[in-house]
C-alpha cells in the first residue's frame, strides 16, 4: 500500500506553516523540497519556515531541486519512503506540484480525452494538515494521435475563454514546454507540446555549447535565461552584467493546479484564489498585453530562426556549428546565444505550421517571452491578440473553484 501523507502546503501556502502544527503532542518529520533559493524572497521564506518547525521541536529534512522537475519528484518519493508526516513543496512549475501531491497522497485526477472542455475532468479532493483549508487537483486533457498531455494549461485556456479570448482558434502558451492548442466552439479541440525552452536549457547550460554561447551577459559556461530558466529568450539587451541583480522572482511558468482555499460558507460567492503563488494583481482583460513594447531582434536570431523554419532537417549540424564558430573565433558569444534561440524557436514554428497558417492566434505570454514569440511571429506574418498570464491563471482557477462549488451544491 503506498503511504499517504499529509499535504502542508505548496508555493505561497506554506506561510501559515506555524499553524498547522500548533498545540501538536509530538514532533513531527517535515519534508521540505523547493525548486532553489535563488532570491531573497525564497532565502528569506526558507529560513522562516525552517526556524519555525524546529523551534516547535519538529524534524526537517531539506532537499533542494536546483531548478529540476524531475529531480523534485525523486526527492519527495524519497521522503515519502521515508514515512515522513508531512511534505512542504516550493513546486518546480505547476506539473510538478500536482504530480507530488497525487504521489503523496494516491490522489490522481487523471485526464479528459479532447475534444473536451477545459476543466472536462473535474476535480479530485486531497488531504490537508489545516481543517479549515480545502485542497483539490484538477485534472489534465489528452489526446492520443499523436499522444500528448497537458496539466496546467488547461485551467490558463479556462481563464482566457472566461476573460473574452477566442473561442475558435489557436491559443499558444509559451514555457518550459510550450503549447499550440485548437480551439473550436470553446472546447480544446487539438494541442501540441514543445520542449523548446528546456532544450535551450540543456543546450546552453550543459552541453558543450555552455562554453560558447552567452545568455542574458553571463558569458560562456553561465549561461541563465533570464526570467523564466528555460525559456528560449536568447540574451536580454537590458540585462545586468554578470555579478549583477539576481534573476527575478516574476516567472510564474503558467499556473498551478493545485487549489488551496479556505471552506466557504455554503452562500459565499467564489472569490479569486490565491493559491496560484502569484503575488500580482491580474490585468482588467484579455488583451492588456496588446501593447507588449518591441524589443530589438537581433540578425543572429532571425537568421537561425529562417534558417530552422527553411531546412529543420539541418538544424542538429547548425548547433554543433555554433561552438566551431566560437573556437573560430567567427562570433561573439552573445550573438551565438542569439543563434541557438532562433534555431529553436525556427524548429517549434516549423512543426506547429498547421497552428497558425491561416489561423486567428493569441498569444497568452507577458515580458521578454512575449517579446521574443511576437518577434518570431512576425517573421511568419502573424499578428497575435496578446493575453495576461496572470489574469489568465487567476480567472481559471476562479472559474474551476465555481465549477467544484457548483458540483459540491447539487
């Protein structure tokens, strides 16, 4: 039988920590995994969190992901072997929260088969340490020719279509794994799946490549990618130096879909949850991205950018082309960071031709991101109608909160 433990709290929810475990009889062995410290604000709410636990006399144990989904979810499982009474996660992405916590606690909301709604597959109930809190996850969509899943981004597709977004079209959400999705009378109709933005990762970060290209100012071998790790956003013009200001805390790679909300009163009107861990306010609409100011596009990238969309097949010879023409001495380190961002990118337009030839686009991406898809998507000719991740995230979690109040009423 796999053990069960108890969910503590994800992301922004672990600030009631000290709650949880007050007036309990007897210590506790606390899990505590996070994705990495890498700004003050995570230095600072981990050393809260663990100064709290143990001066109430409870055990913990830390395990740092360094950035690493899958390393996450080995640790846990490690601590669920363990028998440890209860994991804290600052989750990798949203994913990775819902898959650890079904791997806690046997909880698996499974996916709906498109062509389906959204939110088609419901919702199912995990435990909680608090009593006051109820915890739900919300299930993912699939399709199986060719097999692909998402979770995660189908709530962001709820929130746009509750926002205004297009009902008929294509949605694209660009991430660590991006995804071009059909939308037809409101409902996913067919969706593709992207690795660009950890490819460019692997690629700049740990392959042989990390000693010749630059990204974001870091030089060879330093390579970061700025506000969101994986993102294939080549460097940033405005970015500081190396040695400079930390990468920025404002990345929530699309929103989680783990819902942490305090019981309602059975006549409370649903609020907008909190528990996306996004401390922002949400725009006044689907479209206040419209006005995304340009950045710069440098010629490295709209080469390899053509050059992938013109002959995809020679795309694995051109990257290994970029550290000859670093030993050459043939170009800046900077301007093949560039390079390797539109060969990518040229490869994910390429294969998602069928999204947005003749198709209405919109595109749900804010900050440099948006800037780098809506410059590649000027290339092809499209003209995208730009969306708030945030206000998409928090609109789809309000609207699955109604849907899990409405089903819980009848």
């Amino acid at each position: 039988m796999r053990f069960r433990t108890k969910l503590i709290g994800a992301a922004f929810a672990v600030t009631s920590t000290s709650m949880l475990f007050a007036g309990s009889a007897s210590a506790a062995t606390i899990c505590f995994a996070f994705q990495d410290l890498e700004t003050e604000f995570w230095v600072a709410g981990h050393q809260a969190i663990t100064t709290t636990l143990t001066e109430a006399g409870h055990t913990v144990i830390e395990r740092n992901a360094n950035e690493d989904a899958n390393r996450q979810l080995e640790q846990v499982r490690d601590c669920i072997a363990q028998g440890v009474d209860g994991i804290i996660i600052i989750p990798q992405d949203g994913d990775s929260a819902t898959t650890i916590v079904g791997e806690a606690q046997d909880v698996e909301a499974g996916y709906a088969g498109v062509p389906a709604p959204p939110l088609a597959q419901g919702f199912r109930r995990a435990k909680a340490a608090d009593p006051r809190l109820r915890v739900f996850v919300l299930g993912g969509l699939s399709q199986t020719r060719p097999a692909d899943v998402m979770r995660g981004e189908e709530t962001q597709i709820a929130g746009h279509l509750a926002l205004g977004g297009t009902r008929d079209g294509v949605v694209v959400l660009p991430g660590t794994h991006t995804n071009w999705v059909e939308i037809k009378d409101g409902a996913v109709f067919h969706f593709a799946s992207f690795m660009t933005g950890e490819l460019f990762a692997l690629l700049a970060e740990r392959s042989v490549l990390r000693h010749a290209v630059s990204v974001n100012g870091t030089g060879p071998g330093g390579a970061t990618t700025g506000t969101n790790p994986a993102a294939p956003i080549g460097p940033d013009p405005a970015a500081p130096p190396a040695g400079g200001e930390p990468r920025s805390l404002a990345n929530a790679d699309r929103g989680a879909q783990t819902r942490t909300d305090p019981v309602p009163p059975p006549s409370a009107e649903p609020m907008a949850p909190a528990a996306a861990g996004l401390a922002v306010r949400p725009s006044a609409g689907p479209n206040a991205l419209s006005s995304v100011p340009e950045a710069p596009l440098s010629d490295a990238f709209r080469s390899g950018f053509e050059d992938a969309m013109a002959r995809p097949e020679r795309v694995a010879g051109q990257l290994f082309g970029l550290r000859a023409e670093r030993l050459l001495d043939l170009a800046p380190p900077a301007a093949l960071g560039e390079r390797l961002s539109g060969l990518l990118l040229g490869l994910e337009f390429a294969a998602a031709r069928p999204y947005w030839l003749g198709q209405d686009v919109a595109l749900v991406a804010a900050g440099p991101l948006a800037q780098r898809y809506r410059a590649a998507m000027d290339l092809v000719g499209l003209s995208p109608a730009m969306a708030d991740p945030v206000a998409t995230v928090l609109a789809g979690l309000a609207a699955a909160r109604r849907q899990i109040l409405e089903e819980r009423a009848r």
